[in-house]
C-alpha cells in the first residue's frame, strides 16, 4: 500500500499552513473549501489547531485537477 503521494503522508494530520503549502493555496481558499465541503478538518485540537488527514488532502487534489 502506498502512504505517501507527491510528498503528501497519508497517514499524518497537516496544520492549516502545512495544507495550504503542499496544496499551492492561499488559507482564505482552504477556508472555502473547507465551508464547501471539499475537504474536511481532521481534528480541533484542545488548543484550538486545526488538522487536516493526509488522505484528505490527498482526495483534494485528484477531486481538483
């Protein structure tokens, strides 16, 4: 099983910044596609940080190309 893509770790949870680097996107476009649907947030930590999963990103980039 592969469980890394284009430098993206399929099994790992991503910070907003770190989603929006391996994404080529600004944070106001992950917001939107968050609101959207078309990416959902892994986890809201207790210190309020939010994650995105690996696959997650993953599935993002073959639903947008």
């Amino acid at each position: 099983m592969v469980t890394e893509l284009a430098g993206i770790d399929l099994g790992r949870d991503y910070t907003i910044g770190e989603t929006c680097a391996l994404l080529g996107i600004h944070r106001n476009t992950l917001r939107r596609y968050t609101s959207q649907n078309k990416i959902a947030m892994a986890v809201r930590k207790a210190d309020g940080k939010i994650l995105y999963r690996g696959r997650d990103i993953e599935k993002l980039v073959y639903t947008t190309v």
